[in-house]
C-alpha cells in the first residue's frame, strides 16, 4: 500500500484554500486541481509498504513525537514550482515561525530512516499543493494569477496530531484513508 506521514489542515484553513482554488480556477486553464479534502501537509512520503510494517512505522513515529506539544503553522503566502514565470505545481505556503514543524519533519525523516525508508534529499519546503498545470500555455496568464496569491493570509492552524495516511490513485484522482493518528505530547 501506498502511505505517507502528514497533518490534516483544519476545516477553516480547508475552505480558504477552497477559495483561493475557485479563484485560480477562474483565470487559469490545464490545471489538475487537487480535491479540497485531499490537501494536506505532507511530513514524509513513505511510497509502497507492506501492510505488516504498519506497526514498526507507526511506533517509529510515535518515537519521532516524544516531548513535542502541540503548536501552531501560518498558512501563507502562494506560488508555483520551480518558479512562478513557469510553474509546474501551484502552491500555498505554511510559515513555521518557531521551528517545531521543521523540527517534527527532522524526527521523522530520522526516524523513518532507521527502518529503511531513505533520506529525502531535498530540503524540506512545507507547502500545500492546490494544483499542478498540464501544460506550459499562457504563462503570462498563470504568473500574474500567482503573483495575486503571492502575499495571501489564509490562517493560523494548530498541529495536535499526524497521521498515517494510505493514499490510492484512481482515475478520479488520489483517495486518501486515515491508517493512524498519532498525537503529539505521547510522554
């Protein structure tokens, strides 16, 4: 089965990200907007497992959030990757003002790392993917649409939880099953 690690955003948070969808929508074409349930904030994609080391992953995540409360991320900001002039994927920026999600991310990349699941190389940007483009047209169209989202405030969300998501893609896009949650403060 196909699984991650991720924060669930709050239902506020949720339809503002809806909004700034339904907007986007309006000035630009091709895009494969990804469902307003389905966004969230990845930690660490685990790709492919085996349904037998649910367990082992699930207690390696629980490792990664000893002595880590509950906090709060800003959703803000917006762009495209690689870059805004000539996007692949068009996003929304979560701020870490304190550093613990940074932190959290660090623990589980370790921690996953001891079961076999390697490194992410890339540094770790947490954003929020609304949608990713289909084709290169109109960019002048598209970067002045990401110019709008550039400086939005979508809201301040508190991180209590992750959760093991499994993830399987269908034809009408990815559908995401709640595996685990595992709460932050595990003493």
């Amino acid at each position: 089965m196909r699984t991650f690690l991720a924060v669930e955003l709050s239902k506020d948070v949720a339809k503002e990200l809806k909004k700034v969808q339904e907007n986007l929508r309006r000035e630009i074409a091709g895009v494969r907007w990804v469902q307003p349930g389905g966004i969230h904030l990845t930690l660490k994609f685990l790709g492919e497992v085996n349904p037998d080391g649910i367990e082992e992953i699930v207690r390696k995540a629980e490792e990664a959030v000893k002595g880590l409360g509950p906090f709060t991320i800003q959703i803000r900001g917006g762009g495209g990757f690689p870059n805004a002039k000539n996007p692949r994927v068009i996003w929304i920026g979560v701020e870490d003002q304190d550093g613990q999600l940074r932190e959290l991310q660090t623990r589980i990349e370790r921690e996953m790392e001891k079961i076999g699941f390697k490194r992410e190389e890339r540094d770790y940007t947490p954003h929020l993917t609304l949608g990713r483009l289909r084709t290169g047209k109109r960019k002048d169209v598209i970067a002045q649409a990401l110019k709008e989202i550039e400086h939005s405030e979508l809201g301040i969300m508190g991180v209590q939880e992750i959760i093991l998501f499994q993830s399987e893609l269908k034809p009408t896009g990815a559908e995401y099953t709640k595996l685990r949650t595992i709460p932050l403060a595990i003493p």
